[in-house]
C-alpha cells in the first residue's frame, strides 16, 4: 500500500532546519481508500472493546484473551507482520490508524500495545526464521499472547542496569534469574521477551514461554490507572532457555530493547490522538447538554476556550503523527516487507520525531483529558461518566515507553549526535543563524493572511530552536549531556516547532485544495501557533539565561525578540469557532 508520493523522502530532523515541501509531508487528508477500510473496522472494534469496558476493569483476562483473538481475526495484529509469518505487512500508517482507534480504550490499548509492538516487533525484527516462524503465526492471530520483560524494581530507566542474570550451560542454553517489574500483560501472557545479563555482563535478550519451568508471576499492581490492563512482576527462578530462545545475539540486547522502544514510542503518539479525539467529543456532548444559569455551558466563553484549545492541540498532535508515518513509509517505499534491517534503519532515521510523539502526545492527552474532568464539573470527578477513568488511565503515558524526562533529554542529545556526525547540517545553519542576527535586519513584507502568518512565524521558530541548540552546542561542547536542564528547554522549543510547523502545512495542504473544513484547519494551526509563540520566547529566555549573562545575555534576548516579531492571532475567536464546531457536531471537528 502506498502511503505517499514521496520522491525525496526528508531525513529525520530536517525540518528543523527549513520548511519541507509540501509534497513530502503526509497528512490525514491524503489516506488511501484502504486505511479508511481499516480504520472503520478498527473503529468498529474498538466500539465492542468499549462495550465491555466494565467487564475488563474487572480484570477478566479470558475476556482481554477473546478480545485479542478477535482484534487477530480482523487483521489487527498482523499490521507489522510479513505475509510469510501470517501477517498483512501493511504500512505503518495502517499501524497508526489502529493504534488512534484504540487509544479511546486506555486499558485495552495498553494489552494491545504490549502484545502488538513489544512482543511481536522484537521476534519480527531480530527473531531468526526459525523463531518467526514458531512463534508469530500464533501471536498474530491472538492465540498466544505476549510481553515484554526489561525494568526492574532497581531499573526503569536505567535499563541496562538490569540485574537478571543468563548463565551460559555447556549445551549452549541459559540459565535465567531475576524478577521483572510492571510488565504488561504479565499476569496473562504466554511469551515474554526478557532482558538480562550473559555472565553478569552482557546484556541479552532471550524469547522465554510461561511454560519453561521456574517461570511465574506476582499479585497484580494495585495501580491509579488501567484496570483493565495485567501489570505484575515476572519471576525467573533457575528458567533453562534453550539456545534456539536467544533473540539477536549475546551483548546487542541493547539494539532489541531501543529499536522496539522507538516504535512504541511511536505508536503510543498515535495511541493518544485517538484518547484526545474521543475526550473533545465527550466534553463537546456534555457541554451542549448540561445547562447552568440557564444556558448550555457551551455557550460560555471560558468553556469555548477550553474545547477550542483541546481541538487545536489535537490537530496539531495529529497533523504530527501523520507527517512522522509518511517519513517512515516513504523511507520503506518498495523495501522487502521481510526486511528487518530496512524498518529498523527507518526507526532509527525517525527516533527524534519518535521521542517527540511521545512527549507531545502524553502531554497532549494528559491536558486534554484534565480538561475534559473540568467541563463535567462534578461529574468529572465520579466514576458515572468516563472522564475520571481516561484521566486516571493517561498518567502513566508519561512514565513508560521511557519517561518524559529521559525523552526530552534524548531529542536535543540525538539531533547533536546527528548533527556531528555530519548527518544533519544543524552546525552550518546555526552558524548562519549568528550571522544573521548580528547582520542589520531590514523590514520583513507582512505575510498575506493568517495561515502566511503562522507560516512565517515556524520560520522564526526553528530560527529560536537553532539559536539555544547552537549556543548549547558552543557553550557546554562536550558536557552538553550533562547540562539537562538547557537540553530539556531545546526539547520544549523543538517540540512546539514540529507540531506548529505539521500543524501549518497541513492546513496550508487544505486550504490549497479547497478541502471542506480548510478554515477550521486553518483556525487550528493559527490558534497553536499563537499559543507555540508564547511558550517558545519564554522557554528560550530561560536557556539564554542559564547560559549567558550580563551584556551578552542583553543581546542574545534582543535577538530573540527581533527573531519572535509575531503578532498575537485573535485566539479567543478562533477557539470560540473549533468549539462551535465541536459542539455542533458532538465530536472532534477535523
Ligand atoms: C502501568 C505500567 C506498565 C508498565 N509496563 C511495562 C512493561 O510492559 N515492560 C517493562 O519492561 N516495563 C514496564 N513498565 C515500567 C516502566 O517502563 C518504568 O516504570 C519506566 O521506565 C520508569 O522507570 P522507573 O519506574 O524505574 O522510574 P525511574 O527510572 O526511577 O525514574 C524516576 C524519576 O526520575 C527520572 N529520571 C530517571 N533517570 C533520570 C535521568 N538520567 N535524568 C533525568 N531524570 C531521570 C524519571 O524521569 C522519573 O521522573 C510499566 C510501568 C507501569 C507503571
């Protein structure tokens, strides 16, 4: 299936240095006719998952099981798989497609997100024929179900400090002990991916089946969210795994572990969109039906402002997560489907756009459903109305798939690493960049309209972006790591540029083709922009702060106030239409 026509497929982080063509970026707009088909029977299927939302909070796991098998009779775990192992090897825009659908069933979406992507895609990946073959054909199909084993209580983030250890036999197999923590599936699942050290050193990864002995589980968490969703620990005690249960080789579990964390970053961005698009129409129904001082609350300005702030931010997230899968797509354009190498190359190309995703798309979602709890008013904070479970079930976005934190610091650390490598030309334009701001600067032409303006004011938002990431580089050169702060900062800036710079072309894409609904893309864009504009000067002063003082300080913030010259869109009017909107159609308007 051919997600784009892409000739020239950008490489990842390019877009922070100049505007890409329009042709290149991939929007929702263009999906085929056949990711529309798989969208509506994902959709239908996450309606049924919905059905029994009570039941699944109960932890009635046969039920998540007969679930997973239906998800497997549809095709919906097959999306990543090669036909020759009993999947579809569709795109990965198929694969977001689903995982947006499901993100409206936070717990479900966890099961389905451990199985489909932290299981499958390791065996995909790095699993020889022979375990491919043995152990796909069933995952696929939801008969087995799978999980996957890499924190412990003493590493979460520090994951290859990991204690589990592999004993290396005489027969070539291993001896596996150590105790996992709040895996996925853990109470329930078949398989499990395990990580752990070869001889107290080498870190390894290892398929190992529930039936091996010494292998069991703990109690289930008591957890603030995901109910319906088995996280408990994973006991090895002395589990013999043959050599045939070694998965890529002894010492490179470091590769399995971070190739499948790119992906699942990935797809849990575009998890969130569908969460954030559900959450705007329940607030979107209940502001029109629930009446105060005689009056829809949706007729009140403060409520607007919210639903319209809940939309923007969401199309933004969107336009995002479809720019990042045209990438990735174009990039896999006429590769073998049995490839390995060739998807985790694409991964790796779009790892910063993956980290993005996931910062941007838990925040996102974070925010939107706090919102969401605000319009209910008091039944926001009941267990009658779905708001409190989403909210309770998005907090945990922002811990795993590597934690916010540690994706801030690997954003800005991973387009320096590019940029030395001489894999992005980041140092040149930041050079350019000090040129142009010591240079006179003559009078700009005013863009002709509001989207020519949110256009103009990106420019200037990779040019702010630029500046902190060039003067970081330059101030702390190699101790920049260790400067998390200020790298921290660098994430905030580049994140509102890719949204904002989605969010823009994609309405400018609309606008241009006349699309129906071009102006409230364009309402969107402009309303993010307005917002990115703001959070952007501030983020910047505060990194121009941290690392310069007195009268070069002076300057580098006089700089940034010639380069931040964007007047302030009407964002009251324009998050009082994308809420009309909303409200007039029960849903997410877009
Ligand atoms: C519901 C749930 C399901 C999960 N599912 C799985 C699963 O299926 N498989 C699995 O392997 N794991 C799973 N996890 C574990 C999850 O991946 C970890 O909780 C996560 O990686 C964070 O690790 P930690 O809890 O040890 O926190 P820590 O690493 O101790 O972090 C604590 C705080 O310190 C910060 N921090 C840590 N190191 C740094 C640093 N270098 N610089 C700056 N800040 C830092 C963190 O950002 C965080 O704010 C799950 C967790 C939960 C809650």
């Amino acid at each position: 299936m051919t997600t784009t026509a892409i000739e020239t497929v950008p490489r990842g982080g390019e877009w922070l240095l100049e505007a890409a063509p329009q042709e290149t970026i991939f929007t929702p707009e263009r999906m085929t006719e056949e990711h529309r088909l798989i969208q509506q029977t994902a959709q239908e299927f996450t309606n049924e998952v919905a059905g029994h939302t009570e039941q699944l909070e109960t932890k009635d796991w046969d039920l998540t099981r007969e679930l997973l098998r239906r998800a497997g009779e549809l095709g919906l775990l097959a999306t990543d798989v090669p036909e020759a192992y009993g999947g579809l090897a569709l795109d990965k825009a198929s694969a977001a497609v689903i995982a947006g659908c499901l993100g409206q069933c936070g717990s479900f979406s966890a099961t389905y997100g451990a199985h489909a992507n932290l299981a499958i895609l390791p065996i995909r990946m790095f699993g020889t024929d022979e375990q491919k073959q043995r152990y796909l054909p069933s995952l696929v199909t939801g008969e087995t179900v799978g999980a996957y084993c890499l924190s412990e209580a003493g590493s979460g983030s520090d994951a290859l400090g990991a204690k589990a250890r592999a004993a290396r036999q005489a027969d070539g197999s291993f001896v596996l002990n150590g105790e996992k923590m709040w895996i996925t599936n853990g109470g329930f699942a078949d398989l499990y991916i395990v990580f752990a050290k070869v001889d107290g050193e080498h870190f390894t990864a290892f398929i190992v089946e529930r039936g091996f002995d010494g292998v069991s589980t703990g109690k289930e968490e008591h957890k603030m969210g995901l109910h319906g969703s088995s996280t408990t620990p994973v006991v090895l005690q002395d589990v013999r795994v043959p050599a045939d249960n070694l998965l890529g080789e002894v010492g490179k579990g470091h590769k399995v572990a971070f190739n499948v964390l790119n992906y699942g970053r990935f797809k849990l961005g575009a998890s969130t969109v569908g969460g954030a698009r559900g959450a705007i129409g329940e607030s979107a129904r209940y502001a029109a039906s629930r009446r105060q001082f005689g009056q829809p609350i949706a007729s009140f300005g403060a409520v607007k402002h919210k639903i319209g702030g809940m939309v923007a931010r969401t199309y933004a997230l969107e336009s995002m997560v479809f720019r990042t899968v045209g990438l990735i797509d174009g990039t896999l354009e006429g590769v073998d489907p049995g490839d390995g190498g060739a998807i985790l190359r694409a991964l790796e190309e779009y790892a910063v756009e993956s980290s993005i995703l996931k910062v941007a798309g838990s925040e996102t979602l974070h925010d939107v459903l706090d919102e969401n709890v605000q319009i209910h008013g008091g039944n926001g904070f009941v267990r009658d109305y779905p708001a409190e479970r989403h909210y309770r079930d998005s907090r945990v976005n922002r811990i795993f798939e590597g934690t916010n934190e540690i994706n801030r610091l690997l954003i800005p650390g991973m387009l320096v690493k590019r940029a030395v490598k001489g894999d992005l030309a980041l140092i040149p334009a930041a050079k350019k960049l000090q040129d142009e701001l010591l240079a006179p600067s003559g009078a700009a032409a005013a863009p002709d309209g509001p989207l020519e303006a949110a256009a103009a004011a990106v420019g200037m938002f990779r040019k702010v972006g630029l500046a902190v990431i060039g003067l970081a580089m330059q101030t702390y050169g190699q101790k920049l790591s260790e400067q998390q702060e200020v790298l921290s900062f660098a994430a905030d800036i580049v994140i509102d540029t890719y949204a904002a710079d989605s969010a823009v072309a994609r309405a400018r894409a609309a606008a241009a083709s006349g699309a129906t609904g071009a102006d409230l893309q364009a309402d969107a864009a402009a309303s993010y922009v307005d917002g990115a504009a703001m959070r952007i000067e501030a983020t910047a002063r505060s990194a121009f702060a941290a690392m310069a003082e007195g009268d070069e300080l002076r300057t580098r913030l006089a700089g940034l106030r010639r380069l931040l010259k964007v007047t302030p869109a009407n964002d009251v009017r324009l998050r009082r239409r994308l809420s009309d909107a909303a409200v007039e159609r029960g849903a997410y308007p877009l």
